[in-house]
C-alpha cells in the first residue's frame, strides 16, 4: 500500500484515521512510556494512592521516541527532548519526600541512569554523577570524555563504565570492544562488538554464568554462549539475560522467584497455598525438580514466540519484547511487577495482555529494581483484526 | 461497636496512650503495648549512612502510622516493603559481609509486621503466622530494641496456648509410629576406643586432655543437667517448649551433596515431617543452631561444662549449637577451628576421631569453602579414588546419653547418629 492509498483507507475507518497519518509520518512521537510495579514513592503514579501498580500506566511525562528511561528502587528518571533541549526528569524519592522533579544540572543531556542517591549524566563531552538527595544537588564525580563515535549507553562511557560509587570510573580494556553493559546488584554483563558476553563480579547465585559460583574479579567469557552471537544483554539482582542475534534467549542466576522461566519451587508452594488444599500435609509430587540456581546459561522458551529482540532484569523479575511487539514478564510479581493485574509470581512467561488489548506494538523495556518501564506504540490494525469499530 | 469506637478515637491523633481506648477482648494488644516506647517521640530510629534515606522514610511512616493508626490496613503492607528490601540487601555479599545495619532493618521489618498481625484480636493463624515472624526476624536479623522480638515472642507464646483449646493433630502423642531405620549397629574395637573419665579435676582435665590434645569422654559431669532431671527432653517436651517455633533444617543426607538445602519450618513440622514421618521426605536435621538463644527456656535446662573456664575467651564467646534429628543423620567428616565439648542428651552416636597429623590421608577438599571437610565418606571410602585413608589412624566411640565427648580444635570428626539423637556443642576457646 503506498501513502496515498493507506490515507484513502484511514478516510473510511474514522476511529483509525489519526493512527494511520501518525504512523506513517511520526511514529517517533507517538512513542509513549508506561510503568507498573513499586509505586511507594510515585514513581509511576505521581499521586501515590496505592504502592503496587499492577497493570500498566502511562507515564505523563516521558514520551517521544527520544525519551529513555531507567529506574532504582525508589525513583524513576526519564531523559526528556523538548524544542528547549534535553533534561532528566525524575519521579519519586527526592530530597525525603515523594515528588517529580526536573534536574537543571542536566540540560543539554544526552542520556542519565538513575540510582538510589544518585543520577548519572551524559553529554557530549563529559560524564556527571550528581548527588540529589540532599537539600541542593550535588557534583560529586564528572570526567571530561572523548566524544567517542560510537553511541554507548550508560553505564558504558569512552574508557570504561561507570558506577554510583567511589570510584567512579572504571575501566575497561579497550580491546573488549564493549557495545553494551549491564549491571546488576553485584556483577556486571558485558557485550562486544563480535557479540562475545564477558561477565565478572559476585557468582554467588551462578550470576556469572560459568557453571560454578565463585566469583571473579576480572571479566570472563561466557564460554558456554561461544559460537553464538549475542546482540542484548542485561543484568538483574542475581540474574543475567542475553539475546541472541537470532531471537533466543539465554538466561542464568538465581531462579528463587522463577525469574529465569525455570520451575521455582517458592513459586509451586504460592501456588499450593492460594489453591488451600484441604490436606494440609499434602505430599509435593516427589517427581518436581526445581532450579534455584542456574549457573550454566538455558534457553528460555516462550510458546509461540518466535523471536526476542530485548530483554530487561529487575531485582528477581525479567521482561522481554518479541519481534512481533509482545511483552512477556515473568519472575517476582509480590509489587505487580509482572503486569499481570496480579500480585502473584511465575516461573512461566506470560503474555501482558495490556499492550496488545490496546493495539500497541512495544518496543522497548527497562526495568527498575521492582518494576518494569515500557515504551510503545500504537499498533497498525493488522489484517487478522477486525477493522470495524466496537 | 467496640471496634469502631477505637478507630474514630485514633484518627488524627498521635502519641496517644493507647490502653484508655482498648476494647475488652484485645488483651494480648494489651500486653504488645507494654513493651513498645509509649510515644512515638520514645520510638527512636537510628542507622548509620550507609542505609539509603529511601527505605528509612518507609520506616519511620510504619513507626507514625503504629501510634497513629495502628489498625491502618496498609501497616502490613509498609512492613512487608521494608522486610523485601532488606531481605535484598541482606542476600547481597556474603553471609559474613552483610551491614549488620541491613539486618537490624529486616528485624524492624518483622516487627511492623508482627504489630500489624497482633492487633485487635487476631485469630490463631494469625498468632502463628506472628510468631513466624519474630523467628525470621530472630535468626535472620539483629537485635533491636533491647531485643523486642524475643519479648514478643513470649507474649504470642503465652496466647497461643490460652486459644489453643483443642489439641492439634500434630500434637497428638505416639499415635504416630517412630521411624525405624535400619541402622548399622557399629562395634567399637577396644583398641581404637576413645577413652573414658569419670569427673576429673579441672587440673586433670587441662594436664592429660587439653594441653596434649587428646580426645576423651566425660562421664558424670551433666547428668544434673535440667534436661535430664526436671524437664527430661523428649518429643513431646520440645513440642510443648518449642513446638510452634521456626528453625532451620538440614535436608539431605550430607552437606557435601548436590541435593543438600535448608528450609525454615517449625519444629512441629520437622518432628512431624522428619521424625514421625514417612521416609519420602528424606533425612532432615536440625543441626548446627544455636537454638538456645533462640528459645531461652531451652537455655535454662542446659549448663556450660566447668572445664570451657580452661580456655582464654570469655563466657559470651563460647558458641552453644543444638543438633536434633532421626536416626541416619551423616555429619562427614570434618575439622572446627575451636574446641569442642559435645554433650549427648537423647539418642546414641557413632564418632570417629582422626587427629590432625594424618590430614594429609584424609582428602580434604580443595575449594575454599569446603577445605575443612574430608571428602572421603568415612564408612564407605571409595579405596580407588582415596588410597592412602585407611593408613590414617583413629579412635572411635558410641557417644552414650550423659557422655560429653571432648574434641580438640582441628580434631576431624565424623558422626553418625543412630536413633533419635540431641546433641549440644560448646565451641570453645
């Protein structure tokens, strides 16, 4: 169909009109992002009326297709690009109380990630850690930086990565050839350009993903993922994520919540206890094997799903997007994390019938320690649909 | 009515002397009222830095919401917030390394969510999902509050036995058979025999044990213990004592395998489900406690040997462990970098002493974590993969009721239990 005719068709389907135009235009603008999980501060939900947001919510502020967003425990950061310039917006605990607020230190930003105390800031030229919960914000780090050409993401910076603690800086062998860097509550997950995964750090919960569970100062391959080129990583807690070039997705760590789709025996024990049997002494099915540990990467297999293109961690839960604009989540769901409408966690991925209830393809995910931020779209009404409207 | 009364009165008022408002039957309110600090402003909150300001705002709003709205449905909900994140914090790093100040949180947490269970008046669920609480908070956190969950404790204790008029099915007496295991009776070859002392002298005990090193029973010297007189322990006393109590279990027939894991019940659950019980769940132990301070009542029918006096530390320091299970409970073999004084009160146990000059037979694992333990299995070496073992030289025993077992630091022990066995251990130095 070429634009003239999909404006044709958009004229006799008034509901879907605007959709259409947009989509074929702007579809960058219509980009918004939702949140749902921990809310005790309003990270989500200004306003915080409840702690736990169970399905989906729009954020107000953070839009466009420009805007990223990352989360702590108890805030929310989003980098915002209006015609004035960029700047971190940051939703939450500041400064002891609940609220939103825009940081000024971050005009001209070209991305941030937020943590407990802190907010890290990239521009061109330099990196900033500012300390904000104190009565003024406060520099407490910044290194002036190459403009490298290539665009990493935070925590990666030219040289090295960066944490929310001295020191600041750390960094990286320049032959790594790193793209990409998770960090999770005590291990690092790192990408290279030739789709290598390096991890280091605590392997107390086999988070490293190198069959045992000592842990390692200097970065290491995963040497189970060799031959297989990796294009996502992520980190959680006690978890760790990649997703092949080819769609898959591998997962290792700790598996108490079902975070890595593997059956949890915590997770079976919910499940028995919400059913209430009537024999209280009721014999588990001596046949169950559960996986509290996984040190080795697994493939996590979704039914019908065909291909991952991302994947986020959050504390004990994990969120990925398929090719087809499906958000899956599973793991810990005691703070709706999971978007289930549901307090409960799973060791299954399950579908967040939210986004594709409303006709939205998602694009993105990030997740903070106990909840899960996800950027999407509005979808184009596919064939299967029904093109009349309710 | 009463209770509606009790709501209105508290809304929008703060430190309030909550006892002029009490209906009657929330009694055991009453008494949780007593201990807490009677204002808010008594109520004193202090971490070091080192805890985010975050998670210290969500526990002073359950302290404000406690002597403002006690019975505000969200106080569960605030206190279970506080018990996650610091139940996060303290799974991060090692047991060794976890900020003491991130287990003083988790204890706060439990508190919070003890008051919450305990107000009006709860049914008996709910006084035992309270009870659970305080014992997370007693083995997982650290004392606060001049150690208020244990005076908690006692108060849901107390309550638990005024509202239980029924027996419960788990406490019905020898209904349920003992597990019989079938197991090996050893014979104890003269020549290897630990040697046994009737109640020697301090000076005997140091000059001809303790400063050469060398293993020995005691006899005589606990047989006035509490636990053996007055309150002679059994199934049914540590039922009585500490039946709704939760603790942790060993689960698997030797730390050393794959499918070795702890899980935390109540000791109900464990006599039920592990030495009442049928044989799928598998050997479980209650080892390695220190159960006393968790239960001091149990403290009092115990008593520590004269002899630790021998020793440089002081009384504080000296570690007392419980070691309950059935019969067939493996502890391989090992060494323990303090002395020991192991005191067999219920049941019979087979030990083997190896002294540490023959460690080099002995195997011991290379790794870090496990380079005190020995890796062959002691009755049953693999000859093929272990050939030097049987060169070790050793002594061994059949610990008896009343025998108290001494092993020096280093010493390596194995032990197998035969029946339904209680041991202490005093770790001493």
């Amino acid at each position: 169909m070429d634009h003239n005719e999909k404006l044709a068709r958009g004229q006799s389907l008034s509901k879907y009109f605007v959709l259409y135009y947009v989509l074929a235009c702007q579809e960058g603008e219509r980009m918004n992002w939702f949140g749902f999980g921990f809310n005790g501060f309003g990270q989500i939900i200004a306003a915080d009326v409840k702690c736990k947001v169970s399905t989906p919510v729009l954020l107000s502020d953070a839009r466009g297709s420009d805007c990223r967003v990352s989360g702590s425990w108890s805030s929310r950061a989003a980098v915002i690009h209006t015609d004035s310039g960029s700047r971190v917006c940051v939703s939450g605990f500041l400064r002891g109380s609940s609220g939103q607020v825009c940081v000024p230190e971050s005009e001209g930003c070209t991305d941030a990630s937020i943590s407990e105390r802190h907010v890290t800031v990239s521009f061109t030229r330099r990196v900033e850690c500012w300390e904000i919960q104190q009565a003024q914000n406060r520099l407490v780090w910044s290194r002036e930086q190459e403009s490298s050409g290539q665009d990493v993401a935070l925590p990666l910076v030219p040289g090295g990565y960066v944490v929310p603690r001295p020191p600041f800086f750390r960094p990286l062998c320049a032959k790594l050839c790193a793209v990409s860097l998770a960090l999770g509550t005590e291990h690092a997950v790192l990408l290279t350009a030739s789709g290598t995964v390096f991890t280091w750090g605590s392997g107390s919960h086999g988070q490293l993903g190198h069959g045992h569970l000592t842990s390692q100062e200097e970065a290491q391959v995963v040497e189970a993922l060799w031959g297989v080129q990796i294009a996502a990583v992520s980190a959680g807690g006690w978890h760790s994520a990649s997703v092949s070039a080819g769609g898959d997705l591998y997962m290792w760590g700790w598996n108490e919540s079902g975070q890595l789709g593997l059956p949890s025996q915590s997770v079976e024990e919910e499940k028995l206890r919400a059913r209430r049997p009537v024999n209280q002494a009721e014999e588990k099915n001596k046949d169950d094997v559960f996986i509290s540990i996984q040190a080795f990467p697994a493939l996590v297999d979704i039914p019908q799903v065909s291909e991952i293109i991302r994947v986020a961690c959050g504390s004990r839960h994990t969120a990925a997007v398929t090719g087809t604009g499906d958000l899956y989540t599973w793991g810990w769901g005691s703070y709706g994390q999971l978007g289930h409408d549901t307090e409960r966690s799973t060791d299954e991925p399950a579908l967040v019938k939210y986004f594709h209830s409303h006709d939205m393809r998602v694009r993105d995910v990030v997740c903070g320690l106990w909840n899960t931020y996800v950027s999407a779209v509005p979808e184009e009404p596919s064939s299967h649909k029904h093109t009349h409207t309710e | 009515m009463f209770f509606s009364l009790y709501t209105i009165s508290l809304l929008n008022q703060k430190s309030i002397d909550l006892l002029n408002f009490l209906p009657p039957l929330a009694q055991m309110w009453t008494e949780v009222r007593t201990i807490l600090p009677s204002t808010m402003d008594d109520f004193i909150i202090e971490f070091s830095e080192k805890i985010e300001p975050s998670v210290l705002k969500v526990l002073e709003l359950a302290r404000d919401q406690l002597y403002s709205r006690p019975d505000c449905p969200s106080s569960a909900e605030t206190a279970q917030i506080i018990i996650d994140y610091s139940w996060e914090n303290l799974n991060t790093g090692t047991w060794r390394d976890v900020d003491k100040e991130w287990r003083r949180m988790y204890s706060y947490g439990c508190l919070f969510k003890v008051l919450s269970l305990c107000n009006g008046d709860p049914s008996q669920a709910k006084v035992k999902e309270a009870i659970k609480t305080c014992d997370m908070g007693l083995l997982m956190g650290a004392a606060i509050m001049d150690n208020i969950l244990q005076r908690l404790v006692c108060i849901l204790k107390n309550t638990m036995k005024l509202k239980s008029t029924k027996v419960e099915k788990s406490e019905e007496p020898c209904s349920k058979k003992m597990k019989w295991e079938c197991v090996s009776e050893p014979v104890i070859n003269p020549a290897r025999a630990v040697p046994r002392i009737q109640c020697p002298s301090l000076e005997r005990f140091r000059s001809d044990f303790l400063d050469p090193q060398k293993p020995t029973i005691i006899e005589g010297i606990i047989n006035h213990w509490p636990a053996f007189t007055e309150h002679p322990w059994s199934i049914d006393y540590l039922r009585s004592v500490a039946g709704c109590r939760t603790v942790p279990i060993e689960v698997g027939s030797k730390y050393t395998d794959e499918e070795w894991s702890q899980k935390l019940i109540t000791v109900n659950e464990f006599i039920d489900g592990y030495i009442l019980g049928t044989e799928e769940k598998g050997v479980g132990y209650l080892a390695q406690h220190q159960l006393f301070d968790q239960i001091p009542e149990l403290k009092e029918d115990i008593r520590i040997p004269d002899y630790c006096c021998l020793g440089e530390g002081e009384e504080d320091d000296i570690t007392i462990n419980a070691w309950f299970g059935p019969g067939g409970t493996v502890s391989p073999l090992h060494q323990d970098p303090q002395q020991n004084f192991l005191a067999q009160v219920v049941g019979r146990k087979y030990i083997r002493l190896y002294s540490p000059e023959v460690t080099e037979n002995l195997y011991p694992h290379d790794s870090q974590l496990l380079h005190n333990t020995s890796q062959v299995e002691v009755e049953n070496p693999d000859l093929v993969k272990f050939p030097e073992f049987p060169k070790a030289s050793y002594e061994e025993c059949v610990l008896q009721p009343g025998d108290v077992l001494f092993i020096p630091v280093q010493h390596w022990h194995y032990v197998r239990s035969l029946e339904l066995s209680f041991s202490v251990s005093f770790w001493w130095s």
